[in-house]
C-alpha cells in the first residue's frame, strides 16, 4: 500500500501484508484506521500455478492510520471452511463496523469494533455463476443501508443493516460489470 502525494510522488506505507491480493482499501479517519482486505484469486506471483490456490484465502487487516502499525490481521476464510472465498471491498458504518463483500462466496462479512469476525448476510441472490466475479463494491449509508455490487449479474442490492435478510435489488441504474462504488458528498452514487 502506498501514499501519493498531491505532486503525484509515491511513498511505501504498508510494506509487509499476508494478503496475496489486495482488492479493497479503506480509509477511516474517523478511527483513524486503515482497513485493507482480499484473498487470493489465483493471479498473484503469490498464487499457486495456474491458479490453482484461488478462493483459498480471505483476509483483512486494520492498522493505525497515523503509524502504519498492524492493529489486528482477521482470516475470513475460516468463516466458510467448505467454499472458495476472496474479500473484496470495504464499508465502515457510523458505529465502526465493517462490511466486506466476497466475491467468491454470497456472503457480507461485518468485524464489529472489538474485530469480531462473522457472517452478516448470507443470501441465494449473492451466489455468483460458476467462474464469476459476485458481490464486489459496497457502500454504507447513514439511512441505515448498505448497497452492494454484484459483478457477474450487473445488479446492485440494498441490504438493511437492521435486518441482514432484508435486501432488494435497486432498479433503475444500468451497469455493465459493476465494481467499486462510492458516494459524492451529497449521497449521489458513483
């Protein structure tokens, strides 16, 4: 991981990492963390020949953002021994929880602020088709929602954070092959 300066100069920030790739990054000021996540999706130099250690791992690891310094490294992938599982973006609510989508596996993991690990959603509607790409990019809004991309099928859902079960597929937006999202500042989704 690293820093570019406004200039455009990059700088090593986080130097050592155990994830093989990392395909989420984010940054909670609030907190003052930085919460990376990803798992192997048989690309790396880090990976197995041809691919053959994909969905082995799933990750995540928060460090101090003023620092650098690892604050905890959480293996997801023990949270779904018996399927393939890569972590692939991150989402903070306004209690410091954290959202991670699996793009192998239909699932949302949430590390509540003591970084407990568990499955928060579990749903039919995130498997992804054999080969693909599922849930991918996700957002958090203060309404109380989080949305989420899925990659292969081009839907984006709402899930409730109150209620893990309750999720509907937003209509209306035309994506191909949808990844990262983002809110502007006035909660217009990128």
């Amino acid at each position: 991981v690293f820093t570019m300066s406004l200039d455009g100069k990059l700088s090593p920030y986080i130097e050592k990492t155990n994830i093989k790739t990392l395909t989420g990054v984010f940054t909670d000021e609030l907190r003052n963390r930085l919460i990376i996540v990803g798992g192997d999706i048989g690309l790396s130099k880090k990976s197995a020949p041809k691919g053959a250690s994909a969905g082995q791992t799933a990750s995540a690891e928060i460090y101090n953002l003023a620092t650098g310094k690892l604050i905890r490294a959480i293996d997801l992938k023990s949270l779904t021994p018996n399927a393939g599982a890569v972590a692939n973006d991150v989402a903070v609510d306004e209690s410091g929880n954290i959202y991670i989508t699996d793009s192998f596996s239909p699932i949302i993991y949430k590390i509540d602020i003591n970084y407990q690990a568990s499955i928060f959603s579990n749903s039919e509607l995130f498997k992804p088709a054999a080969g693909s790409f599922g849930l991918n990019g996700i957002v958090y809004h203060p309404d109380g929602y989080l949305l989420v991309a899925k990659t292969d099928t081009a839907k984006i859902f709402k899930v409730s954070i109150a209620n893990p079960n309750e999720i509907i597929e937003v209509k209306g937006m035309a994506f191909k092959a949808p990844d990262g999202l983002e809110w502007t500042k006035d909660y217009k989704l990128i």
